[in-house]
C-alpha cells in the first residue's frame, strides 16, 4: 500500500511540475524589455489594409480604436469608405458612419490621427482604372455624434504621408505623394487644432524629390522618417534613408524650423508601408513592426513586378541617441504589410488588419505587448494544454 501512495505522490507531483512549466511557457509575467508578445483582439468584421487607424484613450482605463476606410481585397473596385469602432476592453467591432468620398469613391492610404481625445482624418486617395486622386479636405471625425466635420485644408495635399503630433496641439504632415504634381513632394506642413491654421515648415531634406509609404511619428521635439518609396529613373524603388528632424531647434518658439540630420540606414531590411507607433513606444523610443521591401502600389504586387511579402521584423529606435535595436516578438502571428499606424491600446499596441502576403487582406487585429503578462495564450495554446493534461492523467491511471 505504501509503496502505491509513493508511486502516485510521485506520478502527481510529475504532472504539476510538467504543468507548471506548460502554463509558464504560455502565461509567463515576466517583463520582457527587449522583446515584445502578440496576442489577438477581435477581429474586424471584414479583412481590410492600407486603412487609416487609430485610437483614443478614455481616460477611464478603456480605449476606443478606429478603422478608416482601406481595401478589402485586391483592386480598385474592393476599395471600402468602411469606419469601423471598438471600445476596448471588453469590446467588439461595430460599423459606424462610412468616411467621407472623393469624387464619389472611397479612398485609401488615409491617415488618422488622435490629439487629446479628438481624432482628425487627413489624405487618402481615390482610384478608378489608372486615375487616382489625392484627398485635398481635411476633416475631423465626432466620436460622440458619429460625424465628419470639415476643416481648413492643408497647403500641399499628401497622401501616403508620415503624421506626428508635437505637444499635444500640432499635427505635421511629412512628404508624401501628392496627386495634383504626379510625384512626391518634401513638403513638411502643420496644422494647429487650437485655431484651425495651417503653416509650412523646413522641407525634408530628400532622397530625390520626396518619399510616399515611408515610416515615422514625432518623439518629443524630433520628427523621425524612414524608409519609404522615392522616385527615380528605375521607377519605384525602396529608400533605405533615415532622417531626424528637432522642431525649434534654438528655442525660440518657430515650430516652422526643423533641423534636420540623416542617418545610416537602420538594421534590418527597408521598409514600406510598415506599422509605426504614434510616438513613443518603451522610454523614448519608437517601434517599427513589419512593412515589405518591395513596394507596391495597392494590390500585394510590386511595381517591379514581383510578388510582395511582409518583413518578419521588430525594431526600436530613439531619435535622441539615435541607437536602433531588433527585438523578438513571441507568439503565433504572421507578420503583416501595407499599414498606416500601430495604435495605442490597454498597455500595448496593436495593428488593425493588413496584409500578411501578396494580396492577401486580414481581418485580424494583433495585440503587443513589453509586458508578457499583457498577452493571453492563443486559443491553440490553451486547447493544447488541455490535451496535454488529459494525456497524462489517462497515462498515470493505465500504470
């Protein structure tokens, strides 16, 4: 009889130490400083990519996060004018008012942009066959009466562009492809939220005549931009150039003055159209996640003509030191493309759909995290565990 008990306590105690370290590989709490976790949100009722988002912060602990427009699905025709909302935790996607048209068509490769707790809509553009227009309006979307409210438009109209917000106050609007021109530009342009003004600002210092589908937000008083699509004999081709630009550089209160430095290239592969946190991520630095190397233009295929395919890679940048580094990213999710933003959300940060290969549209949304005890295990982990478990108990009761 004892020597049963013994075997038992002994085949029990196998089991709790075998699903300690199960659970421990899923459910770790450790803070993880130079790696992130993924987990899922809810996805969104439908797939969509190159849509603008956002998201709002309550100040109640929950969040709101938005999705603006995009494509469903490869060509013009699956262009969506689609706004969908979520207030987060606890939450799921609704369908709100669909975002303004131009020209009777919807847009994409818009940018939203939250300041305080109100969120503007800016560019975009529309296609029909080889036509594509470049949104001129600039609008700001009513949360609470679910409205698009028209603003004074922006001196250079941009799509594709790079937005960042300085004090809570001024959203400037850097490069982008502006439709009127058929070229990019190195326009960088702000718009004050407080008196509805626009002013223009030390253009960007290149590469050729400006980018479009390139990366950056505003970190403290630094405007960072990387990457990105320029012009040239060959067509369009993937920029692998870095540049930081300090806003007021002397002091003197002319936010109209960016002083601007280039960089070398970041490690890792160039990037185009990547997720980018709007501001600072972890202590000062911003973080890049996925993007491709080959651009394209809106259907996953390459203006070289090659298949596309998103970049499985993560990396963090502070524009003070100006020290780049590639961190992992643990957990069961495909890499993604064709973003416009990494939105801010319950301890972390989340792309809404893209595309995860050449074409391919999701509708997921994945969460990140620094804080592992932010992600939950995924579905599968959770399944796996639990089969695992019964596994053991029927192998202990056979002996």
């Amino acid at each position: 009889m004892n020597g049963m008990i013994v075997r038992t306590r002994l085949r029990l105690t196998r089991i709790l130490l075998l699903l300690a370290l199960l659970f421990g590989a899923f459910g770790s709490s450790v803070v993880h400083a130079q790696s992130l976790c993924a987990s899922r949100l809810p996805s969104l009722p439908d797939p969509v990519s190159n849509n603008a988002v956002t998201s709002v912060d309550n100040g109640d602990g929950t969040f709101t996060l938005l999705s603006f427009m995009g494509l469903n699905a490869p060509g013009f025709r699956e262009i969506t004018p689609a706004t969908y909302r979520m207030d987060w935790p606890g939450g799921s996607w609704a369908r709100v008012a669909d975002a303004p048209l131009l020209g009777n068509r919807p847009k994409i490769a818009a940018n939203a942009i939250t300041v305080g707790n109100q969120v503007y809509l800016q560019g975009g553009y529309s296609v029909r066959q080889i036509e594509e227009r470049t949104e001129d309006r600039f609008y700001r979307y009513d949360l609470d009466n679910d409205e698009f409210l028209e603003l004074a438009p922006p001196p250079v109209p941009v799509d594709d562009t790079v937005s960042g917000v300085l004090d809570d106050r001024y959203i400037y609007l850097v490069s982008g492809w502006n439709g009127p021109r058929n070229n990019n530009v190195l326009t960088v342009q702000f718009y004050d939220t407080q008196t509805d003004t626009w002013e223009l600002a030390t253009d960007l210092p290149g590469p050729n005549r400006g980018l479009f589908g390139h990366s950056g937000t505003i970190v403290g008083d630094r405007i960072v931009v990387f990457d990105g699509t320029k012009t040239g004999p060959d067509g369009f081709t993937i920029s692998d150039a870095v540049m930081v630009g300090q806003i007021d550089p002397e002091g003197t209160g002319d936010l109209t003055n960016i002083a601007w430095e280039t960089l070398a290239a970041h490690p890792g592969d160039p990037t185009y159209r990547a997720a980018v946190s709007s501001g600072a991520a972890l202590d000062g630095q911003l973080l890049l996640l996925g993007g491709t190397d080959n651009p394209f233009n809106f259907d996953g295929i390459g203006y070289n003509g090659q298949p596309s395919n998103p970049l499985d890679q993560a990396i963090l940048f502070d524009p003070v030191s100006q020290e780049w580094a590639s961190i992992d990213v643990d957990g069961n999710v495909l890499p993604t493309m064709d973003h416009r933003g990494l939105v801010t959300v319950d301890g972390g940060f989340a792309t809404i759909g893209g595309m995860t290969g050449p074409g391919v549209v999701t509708d997921e949304v994945v969460f990140y995290s620094f804080d592992h005890a932010n992600c939950v295990p995924e579905p599968s982990a959770a399944v796996l565990s639990v089969m695992v478990v019964v596994s053991l108990l029927v192998f202990c009761r056979s002996r």
